[in-house]
C-alpha cells in the first residue's frame, strides 16, 4: 500500500522481531530513518524535493516513536516475560494483541498529517506509479498465496510458521508441531479474503487521490489512514477475528506444550530483545 511502508514501518520493526527473530533490533531501529523511504519510494517514487520534505518529518516522528512509544514496548515486553512464564490462557494472549492493536493506531493517528501532506501532492505519473506498484504486489501475493492447491499452500503455511517459532522455542516437539498443523488447517480459505480486503481499501485510496487537490482532501482520506478496520470487508473482518482467535490458541497451545528448555529459551529471546529497546538513545 502506497502509504503503508511509512505508517507501519516502525510498528513491523517489533512484530518482525517477535515473529521472525531479528537479531539486532538496535541496529534496524537506528537505520528507520533509511530503510523508510527505501520502501517508500518502491511505491511513490519520490523525487528529489519530495524526499527533502520528508526528511526532517520522518526524524520527527522517529524522535516522537522513540521517545512515547519504546516505554510502551518494553513494559509490554516484560509483562509478556511474565504471562509466559506460566500457561497464558488465549484470552490473556488475545489482550496482549489488543495492546498491540492499540500502538498500531496511535502511530497511525501520529503520523496521519504528514502522510495527507504527501500524497496530496503526488503528481499524476505518482499516482500510476502507485497503482501499479499496488496491483504488482497484488498479483504475486495471489500467485503465492491463492493459485496454489490447497494442499501445498496447507504446508507452505504450516513450514512458514514453524521457522518463526524455532528461533524463539527451538526445535519444536511433535505435539507442538500437531499444534501448529490445526492452526494452519483453521486458515484454510483465508487468503482470498484478505487479497480482496486489500484491494477494496487500495480502490478507496485511490479514489480518494483523484481529488487530492480539492479542499475536502485531508477530511476524506484521514478515516481511510486512521479507521482501517471501518473499511474492512465483511467476510474480511470476520476471517480477521477468526485469525486473531486462532493465532492466541496456538500459542498458548505451545507454551503449555513447552518443554523446560523452550521456556528457558523463549525468556531469554524476549529478555534479550527488551534489553535492546532499553538500550536506544531518543535525539
């Protein structure tokens, strides 16, 4: 999505770290403010003057991510230490995930102005650019994601979760392996809702962006960059439930499946990830 790398890059930098292991936070952390825009540009290839005017308003909103939002973080990653210590029941996990749903919106809420200001002046060449960069990713996402048998996207599903497990719990046992097998098998059909969930929103957005020049511009796009979920498709926003539900089952599924080692591990990633957060200097 054309805005997404800017207001969701900060935010992925966590779940990436969470889900898929990123050793040195610390030095991703330190390079938003290149990695941003690199993204960015793959959607709206910015020119020169547009990337002056980022600059100083990406620092911004770095200086504010790392100043209001980190303590939020690493008190969310203690408390996650301590729920899983013990057996969390998927409904403490389920209130994990709300929090993190709640900094997602802050930071969309934060940085909302600025994204308006860009893409209110987005040339019409940009604009193409963008839909074509959006209907490109569309279309891989369905040949990797849709076009395959049920069968081969069933296990594809199945390898891609156990390899963001394994650096936090290890090698898994086989009842945990069992584990992430039914939680794969409850996805099943999932991914066509949300391709086309994705593309509804793409069309809003860029019908929004045909009147970028007029004076009800920011009023008409901001629900669009603040409310994502009021534009959810109904089949959509049920699958998302059911996909929340079943991702706070299977991870308390495998904690109280862990072994001693697992929990040693697990504790110590978490630890170790709090510690870098803590590590990271505002200005």
């Amino acid at each position: 999505m054309g805005w997404q790398p800017v207001k969701t890059g900060l935010i992925l930098l966590l779940l990436t770290s969470l889900l898929v292991a990123c050793s040195r936070v610390d030095l991703a952390y330190r390079n938003l403010d290149r990695l941003i825009p690199w993204r960015l540009d793959h959607y709206l290839a910015l020119d020169a003057e547009q990337k002056r005017w980022l600059k100083p308003r990406l620092q911004n909103q770095l200086q504010w991510h790392c100043s209001a939002e980190l303590p939020r973080y690493i008190d969310w990653l203690q408390r996650s230490e301590q729920l899983f210590r013990a057996d969390p029941k998927p409904q403490q996990l389920l209130a994990q995930f709300a929090e993190f749903d709640s900094a997602i919106d802050r930071l969309y809420r934060q940085i909302t102005s600025d994204a308006i200001e860009l893409l209110q002046g987005l040339s019409p060449a940009q604009v193409e650019h963008l839909r074509q960069a959006m209907e490109e990713r569309n279309q891989e996402d369905h040949q990797d994601y849709i076009e395959p048998p049920a069968a081969t996207l069933l296990s594809q599903r199945t390898t891609r979760m156990e390899k963001r497990l394994r650096p936090w719990l290890g090698k898994l046992n086989a009842t945990q392996k069992a584990h992430v097998q039914t939680w794969a098998q409850r996805l099943e059909g999932q991914s066509p809702l949300w391709l086309d969930n994705r593309r509804h929103w793409q069309a809003l957005l860029l019908e929004a962006l045909q009147s970028r020049q007029q004076a009800d511009f920011a009023e008409r796009l901001k629900p669009l960059l603040e409310e994502r979920e009021r534009f959810y498709t109904e089949p959509y926003r049920q699958a998302a439930s059911n996909s929340r539900q079943a991702l706070a089952q299977l991870f308390s599924d495998l904690l109280a499946s862990a072994e001693p080692e697992q929990r040693q591990r697990l504790s110590k990633r978490l630890a170790d990830l709090r510690e870098d957060l803590e590590g990271q200097r505002c200005g």
